[in-house]
C-alpha cells in the first residue's frame, strides 16, 4: 500500500490489508474510523468485504423519540460532554449530534463559534435589552437563538432569567437612587 498524502486515498486493498481491516472492524471500528486509520475510501472498504463475502454490520437506524432527544439534550447541557451523554444513553456521539441538528438543538461547539462571533460591545447591547424585554425579544430584534443567547451571557458571566431567580425569589430592577 502506497502512502498518499493531501487527502489521497490508496486504491489497492491486498488480502493481508484486507485481514487487518476486518480484524478491526470486527472489534467495533466503523467504517470511517478505517478510512481514516487505512488510507482507503469508505465504500473501497465496503466494496472490498462485499467481494469478499464478509458480513458488514446492517446501518444502525434510530428511531428515537423527540422527548428522548431533548432528555438527552438536557443532560448534554447539563455535563457539557457528549461522551458522558453516549455513555449513558447508550448512543453514539455521531447519532447525539446528527439528532441534535435534526431536531434544532445546539450544541457547544456551535454555540462557542457563534458565541465567540460577538464583539464584546454587541453583546452588553443584546444583554441590556435582555434584560429590558425578555430572551424571546433580544432573540427577534438581534436575529439570533436564545440558547446561543444564553450561551453568550453565561460565557461572559452576565446575569440571566435563570440566575437571578436562584439568586433571589423577587426580582426589582435596580433604582438609580440607591
């Protein structure tokens, strides 16, 4: 097998590669994970177990609830970890984040490019608003989601819905007087 770089990928499979593959994806690598550690493409993979009569896992489908989905969001939320949530809800990161998207629901890495996007000056307008009218307004006027709104301020340490009412039960807007 040549060793290509650049993003090339290797064309010939020889029955010795063959045998490592197999080995590999018998012990729970996927067909990416092959692609990525063999320098071959995936249906290259795949077209070679087929020649060779070798069984191929069937594609997992995942026919989970859209209550599921945001229990497992929550606890992501929660942990910040999408290993810790495929550990225990039993799901594969890849399944966690292509239902994530599915159904709308961020996720860090999304909020951080989003979040990290505002100038610092942008967002203490969007909060001052915030707190004025509400996430569901800030959202609309400045066109953005309120979880990468929540996600702006608890980044920065600003004060949210959230926050103030663990903070205190009655909420009074400050009075220039005191």
């Amino acid at each position: 097998m040549s060793n290509h770089s650049g993003g090339y990928f290797a064309t010939k499979i020889t029955s010795d590669i063959l045998t490592r593959l197999y080995n590999d994806y018998a012990e729970g690598a996927s067909l990416r994970d092959l692609s990525a550690k063999y320098r071959f493409s995936i249906s290259s993979i795949y077209e070679a177990f087929q020649r060779n009569r070798l069984e191929i896992r069937p594609r997992k489908t995942h026919n989970l609830s859209h209550d599921d989905v945001l229990k497992m969001h929550t606890f992501y939320t929660r942990t910040r970890s999408l290993q810790e949530t495929s550990e225990k809800f039993g799901v594969r990161i890849s399944i966690l984040r292509s239902q994530f998207v599915k159904y709308k629901l961020p996720t860090l890495r999304t909020h951080n490019r989003r979040v990290m996007a505002f100038s610092e000056k942008k967002i203490q307008k969007m909060h001052r608003y915030y707190m004025k009218n509400g996430y569901k307004a800030t959202s609309e006027r400045f066109k953005t989601s309120l979880g990468t709104l929540h996600a702006a301020f608890k980044l920065r340490g600003l004060q949210t819905a959230r926050s103030r009412s663990t903070e205190t039960q009655t909420y009074t807007e400050p009075h220039d007087d005191e």
